[in-house]
C-alpha cells in the first residue's frame, strides 16, 4: 500500500469515526429524556430492554455508514451535476434535473419507508406503502422543479406558500379522516438526511449563480415546497382509496400496529441478509440511475475516483439496512413503551411533559436544522444568528408535539387542529417579514430527523393504541405535522416581534 493509500485510508477511517460520533450525539438526548422518565418518574424497567439497546445501537452504527456514504458517493457528484447545470443556464434541463433529484432522493427516505410501511400494517393493506412511496416522491419532485422555476424566474415565494396551503386546508376539509394524519406526516418525514441537503444545495446554489438573487429570500424554499405538495396528493390518495376502495375491518386498537423485538423480520441467514440487502438496493437505486444517466447522457463527463463512489454506494445500501432493522427493534418498542408506560400511570401531565422534552431534545440534536442555520446566519449578513433561530425552533417542535399529543389524549379531530394551525400560518405569512418566509418554511421541513421521526411515530400510535376509544389509523398518525407547523409559526413570530423591537429602537 502507497504512502497516499494509507493516508487516504486514516482520513477515511477518522471521517467514519466523527460521523458514528455525531450520530451518537444526536441520538443521546432521547436516550437522556427516555432514561430520566423512565427511571425517575416511572421509576420501572421496560420490558425488552436488551433489544431496545441493541437496537439504538444498530442506528447509530447505521445512520453513521449511511451519512458516510452520502458524503462519499452520492453528494459530491449531485453537487457537481447541480453546479453543470447551473453554468449551462438551461432552463428546460434544470427543471428535469430538480424534477429527478426530488424524487429519486426521496423515494429512497429511509423515515418515509418506515411510515409507509406502518400505515399498511395499520390499514391491513388498504394503503399500498409503495403506491404512498412513489406519490410523495413524485410530488416533491414536481414541486423542485417548480421550485427551480421560482428561482431562476425571482417569484416571490410568499404567494406560492400562501396559495398552496390555501388548498392543503381546503383538501384536509373534505378528505377522510383515516388518511389526514399520514399525509402531513407523509408531507413532514420527505426532508430528511437525503433529501434536505440535495435540495438545499441546489436552491443556494442557483440563487448565488443567477446575478439579482438573493441566497436567503430566494435560495430558501425548496424545502418548504417539499412539504406542502405531498400533503395534498395523499390526501387526495385518501380520498380515492377510502371512498372508491374495497372495505377494511376494523383495526384492532392492541398492539398490532407497532413492531416489537418478538415480530420484526430480522436476517437469520445469510439468503435472508442478501435478499434484504436486495431490498435495500432496490430502495437507493433510482437516485443512483438518475445520478448515473444525467452524468453520462446529459453532461458527458466520467465519474471522478469512480472506486471511491461505488464504496460510498455500497455504504448508504448497508447503512440504510442497518438503520430500518435498529430502528424496528429500538425506536418503535421504546415510543411504544413510552406510551403506554405514561398512560397507565396515575398523572397524565407526564405525558405532556415528556412530549414537550422529547420534541426540544431531539430538535437541539438535528444536525440538518444546524445546517440550515449556519447556512441561514451567512446569507443573512447579521439579521439572523444560527443558535438563536435553533432554540426558536425547537420551541416550536416542542410546543407543535405537545398539541398534538393532547389532540390523540382528548380524541378530537385532526382535521380541526391542522385547518386553524395552517391558518394561522397563512395569516402570518402576510405578516411577518419578507426575509424570513422562505427560512421559516424550510426550518419547518427540516425538524424531523431520522431518529425523531421513528419515535414520534410509535409514541403517536402508542397513545392511540392504550387509549380506549381511538382509531390507530385516524389518531395514532399526525405528531410529525404538528411537529413541521408549529417552527414556522415560532421562527414567524419571532421575526415580528424582532422587527418590533428594531423598530422602536430606531424611533427612541
């Protein structure tokens, strides 16, 4: 092995080091919130304790292969064919481009795999997961095309917003109830550790490339759009399954729903670890063609350190396997756990308690929300500071779980909840400064982790589980929304009251 090889291979390996470091700092504060409850409050071990930890080990192990990968494989030649097609200036070939990167990144979502798959557990195979799949995935990549378009065209972003969740409110007051909460989450989990930096990247960097652009009003937004638009679609979805389709049986409120360590479909063999991993290759190939095609058949250039880029290949497949098994076995039974642990105990404001906890803690911790915050503090030239905008946030998060956790405990309709919250948002959308629109929209996207996602889940279907009297498949979805509304509305109002506060201090 050369001098450079071995070089190389310690860099490598000291990169993957960090990586599992940083997963395990953004799984910590769950595991922190879950162990105070737990032993201080509840003051019980849970049953299956050992899989639990296992399995959070097993997400760390591969969150941190996939974000290796990533960075390996996958994002250097996405940014490399956005920054071709931005100094082509074609219009018509970036608006494919957008079209298939929003797609093919989130058709391989890990956290919108795992919704996908519970909601047809759930729905005892009403709702096709793949069907769910590919129509989120097809709206976001329409809506980055259309994003592209605002972009290169200077459209102001607040009448888009203003105009499209418009329609989400009036698709959530005729869609049926079994389907409105799955589909805000579905609209919720599509940003995530695939999606929000192919995405970002490619919003900040045709707003620095095209001469009048402004990165932080025009460069945001992308995001945002890739949450409103499958909001509506699958609700749309809902409305033809649930009205046109075949009856369903009631859904059982035990314990169906959720994967324990005793049914999850873990490899025993080394046919069954390969036909998984099949699975998984399956799952993270069409952003790998959409990739290859637009690289060979449109730009026409080779792949620089091609063995590189197959390795980091091969690390986002495993990693995504590894990450969909640990989640199975540690995440869902310990938001399971939780729940039915908090209901069973005597003082329910526990609950709320460890909802608002658990929404901060993990918010804190999202590393693609302290991105898009240095990203944010930049482009902003001082208005904006980074670890301010984060607690604001994660405020928000905080205060969205809590909400819609007392929605699932009180039994009311969602449909109520979700109408007046995007209503508000509207009303503070004309409102706030124009400069934060498009941030506030895309902080509101990013909120949602691949580690929180999982948990918010089970804990929404736990509660619904152990609660006499509700639907898994009408209340047990949703928390992932209130999660995504309520950081606009405190990154909103937290600009108005700071222009307020600028404003009174130039006039004394």
């Amino acid at each position: 092995m050369s001098g450079r090889q071995a070089t190389s291979g310690s860099k490598l390996w000291a990169q993957f080091f960090d990586t599992l470091l940083h997963s395990l700092r953004n799984l910590l504060p769950i595991v922190v919130v879950v162990g105070v409850f737990q032993f201080l409050i509840l003051q019980q071990m849970p049953d299956g304790l050992g899989s639990m930890i296992i399995g959070l080990g097993i997400v760390v192990l591969g969150v941190a292969l996939f974000l290796q990968g990533l960075e390996m494989g996958i994002f250097p030649i996405g940014h490399s064919l956005s920054d071709e097609f931005a100094a082509k200036g074609s219009l018509p070939w970036l608006m494919i481009f957008g079209f298939f990167m929003g797609f093919s990144a989130v058709i391989a979502e890990p956290a919108l795999i795992a919704v996908a798959e519970q909601a047809e557990t759930i729905s005892e195979g009403r709702i096709d997961p793949f069907v769910l799949r590919v129509l989120v995935a097809s709206s976001v990549g329409a809506v980055v095309a259309v994003g592209v378009l605002r972009i290169i065209l200077g459209l102001p972003l607040h009448w888009m917003m203003i105009g499209g969740y418009l329609t989400v409110v009036l698709v959530t007051f005729f869609a049926p109830a079994e389907i409105v909460g799955l589909a805000y989450d579905s609209g919720g989990v599509t940003t995530n550790i695939v999606t929000v930096p192919l995405i970002a990247a490619l919003g900040l960097g045709l707003a620095a490339s095209i001469r009048g652009r402004n990165p932080l009003t025009d460069g945001f937004g992308l995001v945002a759009l890739a949450v409103m638009v499958p909001m509506i679609t699958v609700q749309l979805y809902g409305v033809v399954v649930f009205t046109f389709g075949e009856g369903v049986a009631e859904v059982d409120n035990g314990v169906t729903g959720l994967a324990t360590e005793d049914d999850v479909d873990v490899p025993t063999s080394a046919a069954s670890l390969l036909a998984d991993l099949g699975g998984m290759v399956r799952d993270v190939a069409p952003i790998i063609l959409v990739i290859l095609v637009f690289q060979f058949a449109v730009i026409r250039k080779r792949i620089p350190r091609l063995p590189m880029v197959v390795f980091g290949f091969l690390l986002v497949i495993v990693g995504l396997y590894a990450f969909v098994v640990g989640l199975k076995l540690g995440l869902f039974p310990i938001g399971e756990s939780m729940a039915e642990q908090l209901i069973a105990h005597d003082r329910i404001i526990w609950i709320y308690l460890f909802a608002f906890a658990i929404g901060f803690a993990t918010t804190m911790a999202e590393p693609a929300l302290i991105a898009v915050g240095s990203k944010a503090e930049e482009a902003a030239n001082g208005r904006i500071r980074g670890n301010i905008i984060r607690i604001v946030v994660a405020l928000g998060v905080a205060a969205g779980i809590t909400i819609g956790v007392h929605r699932i405990i009180a039994g009311d309709s969602i449909h109520m909840y979700i109408i007046a919250g995007y209503t508000l948002v509207i009303i503070l959308t004309a409102l706030s400064p124009k400069y934060i629109i498009a941030l506030a929209f895309d902080l509101g996207g990013v909120t949602t982790s691949e580690v929180t996602v999982p948990l918010i889940t089970a804990l929404g279907i736990g509660l619904a589980t152990h609660i006499e009297g509700r639907n898994i498949l009408i209340d047990g979805f949703g928390l992932i929304a209130f999660a995504s509304i309520f950081p606009i509305v405190s990154v909103m109002l937290y600009a108005i009251f700071s222009e307020l506060i600028a404003k009174r201090g130039r006039s004394s």
